[in-house]
C-alpha cells in the first residue's frame, strides 16, 4: 500500500518472550500481578500466557502493544523497574524475545468481564468498502488504539450488506468511554461521515 510521503502507518506489533521459571505457583502469581501492571502502560493490547505442552515452568508470554514505541519502553519498565522485580525473580532461564507486525485492529486476546461494543451500520450510497476499510485503519491507528483500555478493533461483513464494526476493551466502562471519545474527533467524524448507524450494543465477555 503506498503512504503520502513523510506519513508512516504504524501496525500493532505482537511480542512474544519465552523463559523458564523456577516454581510455577510462585511464578503464576507474579505473571499476573505483571500482567495487571502492564495493563496500565500505554499502547498495551492484551497479554496471553502460555505454558509448555509438557511441563508448566516453560513459558511463553504473547503481547500486543499498539507501537514500537509501547513495545520498547514496556521492556525497558520490565527489565528495571522494582514493580516488576518479583516476576523477573522467578525467571531462571531467558529464551528469546521477537516483534511480529499485526493487522491495524490488533489481535483482541479477550479474556473474561473484559468489555466489548457492537456497532451495526450500512454505507451511505456511493461508498466503497475501499474507502470505508481505509478510514476504519485510520481512525483505529490515529485515535482509537491510543485510548486507555483499547485492546482491538475488527470490521465485519454481513450477508444482508450491513456492516459489525466490532470493539474490544478492557472493561465495559472502557468500551463505553472509547466509544465517547469519538465525539469531536476529525478521524472519527470522518469515518461516520460514510456509514448509515443502525445500532449499537455494550456487553462484555462471558
């Protein structure tokens, strides 16, 4: 895809650390109270902890950050900060670390009591899905993907013609205030600007 010059569309980047811990009990605790605190960085997406098919002190944490930017300073905090030195305590061996691109809307890793929104809507006449699907990444990358508790953003096609414009968040109170953010917002009254709304429904993951 080709950019102005001088414009460059930053992806959501997905980071994924293996390690090996000492004593799973201790370390479960001290990945989640890791967890908890990284929730509050800005740019954080979402956390999924893995462990080994085979045995539980294997590990691998898959994290999305909304930039580069998110991602580093996250590990700086991560390999310095005393908050997290608890949890580096309970590492034994380090694997590896990588950075992969992801789509514009990230990759929602939902878990439980997390929020979500369901936006229905059709296309004004003589919009294309180009142009809608161009404006929804803008929009995502620009504004929303910035907001405290945003954690993913999927745009989905019905048979009938209308659209889903699908939002995840923290919790449901984040999904509502993302959702009021638009308000005023150039990026997002550019995207309105091409749809007809049908509904919108709040809940949250079961």
């Amino acid at each position: 895809m080709k950019h102005r010059k001088g414009h460059h569309m930053t992806h959501p980047l997905l980071e994924i650390v293996t390690y090996q811990v000492g004593s799973a009990g201790e370390a479960d605790a001290q990945r989640q109270c890791a967890k908890e605190i990284a929730a509050g960085f800005p740019g954080f997406s979402g956390w999924l902890p893995l462990a080994d098919a085979e045995t539980r002190e294997r590990r691998a944490d898959l994290v999305v950050w909304a930039t580069p930017e998110a991602a580093a300073e996250a590990a700086r905090k991560v390999g310095s900060d005393d908050d997290f030195a608890p949890f580096r305590a309970t590492i034994s061996a380090f694997g590896a670390m990588g950075h992969f691109c992801l789509p514009a809307g990230g990759l929602p890793m939902m878990q439980a009591g997390e929020g979500m929104e369901l936006g229905r809507f059709r296309l004004r006449p003589g919009v294309t899905e180009e142009v809608l699907r161009e404006a929804h990444a803008r929009m995502i990358e620009r504004h929303l993907s910035r907001q405290a508790g945003w954690r993913g953003q999927r745009l989905a096609k019905l048979e009938d013609g209308s659209w889903l414009d699908l939002a995840f968040a923290a919790t449901p109170g984040h999904a509502r205030a993302i959702c009021e953010s638009w308000a005023g917002n150039a990026d997002c009254c550019a995207f309105l600007a091409l749809i007809e709304p049908i509904s919108m429904e709040f809940g949250g993951i079961a």
